[in-house]
C-alpha cells in the first residue's frame, strides 16, 4: 500500500500519542503560545525525547528566565522554576550543584539568553555544567510584541521597530563553541523528528550540552524567521563532518544564510561536579 496517500485518521493519530508514553511527560497546563508558534514543536519534542531516554519526571527540573519561551516549564510534569529575565542558567547551576543526580533542562529565548543574560553562557560552558541549554531563537522579542534581539538580522522591521534593524546579530554558534561548550547542535522546530533526535542526544550528553532551535514567531515576524523561509534555507551538516573537530564546527557556524543542522561538536571532559568533587577530596586530604 502507498502509505504517503493512505488516509490519517485523528483517533489512531490520538491513540499513537497517547500510547508512546511522551504525553507523561506534558502538564495539564495546556500550552499559551499563538497557534502555529515554533514551540510547540520544541515542547512535543523534549517530551519525545525525554521518553526515549526514560528520564524520570521526578528527578528532572526544568529552568527557565522570561519570555514566551520560558513559560515552557509550565507545560511540562517534571519540577519546574521560572526565573527571573535572563537568570535561568545560575539558577540551574545552583541546583545541578546542590544535588548532581537531577537532570536539569534549561530553556529560553534568544532575548534572554543573549541580552540580559548574555554573561552567564560563558561561565555555564566553560565550566561544563552538566546540564541541557535549550536556546528557543525567533530572532525577536516575542512577549513583549516584537522588539529586535540580539539575533535579529540587518534590516529587519518589526511593529515595534520600524526601522531597520542597523545592528550586527551575535553568532551564538560561534560564542558556544568559542566559550568552552562540549556539545554544540543545531535543529529547527519545522522539523520535528530531527529536533527531538537531536534534544535526545544533548540531554544523553554528560557535560553542558547547547542546542540552539530555530523557531518561527509567527505572530510578530512575518518576513524573516517564516516556516516558508527557514525551509528553504536550513540544510543538515554536510555527512563527513567530523563532530570531534573544533575547527571545522566553527567553519559551519559561519554559514549564517543557510543555517546548517545537527550535531557541530562534542567532546568528553571534567564536569563542574568532578571538578568541585576534586577540590573536597584534596581538601580533605589535607592537601
Ligand atoms: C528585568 C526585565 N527586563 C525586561 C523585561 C521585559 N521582557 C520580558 S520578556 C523579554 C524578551 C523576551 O524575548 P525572548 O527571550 O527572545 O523570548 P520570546 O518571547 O521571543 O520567546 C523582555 C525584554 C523583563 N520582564 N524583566
Ligand atoms: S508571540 Fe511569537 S514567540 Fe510568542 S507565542 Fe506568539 S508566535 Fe510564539
Ligand atoms: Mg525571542
């Protein structure tokens, strides 16, 4: 049977979800973004991949600062903090610190990671933090109805900015590999299965695992970030790469215009956890 044409019916569809398990890992709370915003994706995603690595929810804290990004940790069953603007990433430190057996999510938007929190990525990837940093980049303010961020691109106009953006974007690939991140990735919320591979793999990672998400705010973009758009301009990491390769990841980082997806670097090192753990047992020993 050609199964591109047999008929989808929504109650098997409903049955399938209900069945596979990742809907545990959804709240009650039903989400409160615009219909069609990119993060619907990303928040079916993180409870597919979560499932697949049977993660339990009540050792998970989910980290969040503000924004419409950051309402994400009321939409998920697992322990969760809404920060304040741009506070997620010490607030996960404190927490992964306080008890290293937790897995620790953290996720926001490009405003907030990059504006008011920019000075936090750097500390929270070189120390290689163990935890998962899930940047949600529309390239704009969403909540506060579309002002530029630190992502947007030259000459964009938004309702809010009605003049052309005349400031360079930040290359946040570039800056996480550059600061010290041992896992580096890039998805795109237009296509699902990869971004929740993709979440799979950054929270298997041990060490500060970076996925950056590019993800369409269709209610206040309507010219740049667009599904029409970043489909035809997203493509995978060429198959040769070599994900060991500091190099070469910051060679695709470059490709700003056609943004490339999937796993950039990795690599295996200290955590801030052995790190600290290191320091007590010489200073027990007296040494
Ligand atoms: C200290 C402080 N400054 C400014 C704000 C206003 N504010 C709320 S969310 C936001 C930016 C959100 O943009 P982003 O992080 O990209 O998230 P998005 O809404 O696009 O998902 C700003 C400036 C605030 N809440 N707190
Ligand atoms: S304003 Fe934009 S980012 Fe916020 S929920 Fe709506 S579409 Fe999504
Ligand atoms: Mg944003």
């Amino acid at each position: 049977m050609n199964k591109i044409n047999a008929p989808v019916y929504l109650e098997d569809k409903l049955e399938e979800v209900q069945e596979s398990g990742r809907l545990d890992y959804r709240s009650s709370t039903l989400p409160t973004w615009c219909p069609g915003c990119g993060y619907f994706s990303i928040v079916e995603a993180v409870g597919a991949a979560m499932n697949a690595l049977n993660i339990d929810q009540k050792d998970t804290v989910v980290v969040s600062g503000i924004g419409c990004a950051s309402r994400f940790p009321f939409f998920m069953n697992t322990y969760g903090f809404h920060t304040l603007h741009g506070r997620a990433l010490p607030l996960a430190t404190g927490i992964k610190v306080a008890n290293d057996e937790l897995t620790v999510l953290a996720v926001g938007g490009d405003g907030d990671g990059f504006a008011i929190g920019g000075g936090h990525i750097s500390h929270a990837a070189r120390r290689n933090l163990d935890i998962t940093y899930i940047l949600f980049d529309n390239g704009i303010y969403g909540l506060t109805k579309g002002q530029t961020s630190p992502t947007s691109v030259l000459g964009f106009k938004t309702g809010t900015s009605p003049y052309e953006n005349e400031d360079k974007p930040l290359n946040p690939l570039m800056m996480l590999l550059s600061y010290g991140a041992s896992w580096v990735g890039q998805a795109y919320a237009g296509l699902p299965h990869q971004l929740s591979e993709m979440i799979e793999q950054a929270m298997a990672h041990r060490g500060f695992s970076y996925l950056h998400v590019l993800s369409p705010c269709v209610t206040f973009d309507k010219t740049t970030m667009t599904y029409k758009n970043l489909d035809m301009m997203v493509r995978d990491l060429p198959e040769g790469h070599d994900s060991s390769d500091l190099m070469a990841a910051m060679a695709h980082a470059q490709s700003v215009e056609t943004p490339e997806l999937g796993l950039y670097y990795a690599e295996d090192r200290q955590t801030l956890a052995d790190g600290l753990n290191h320091t007590i047992e010489r200073a027990q020993a007296g040494g």
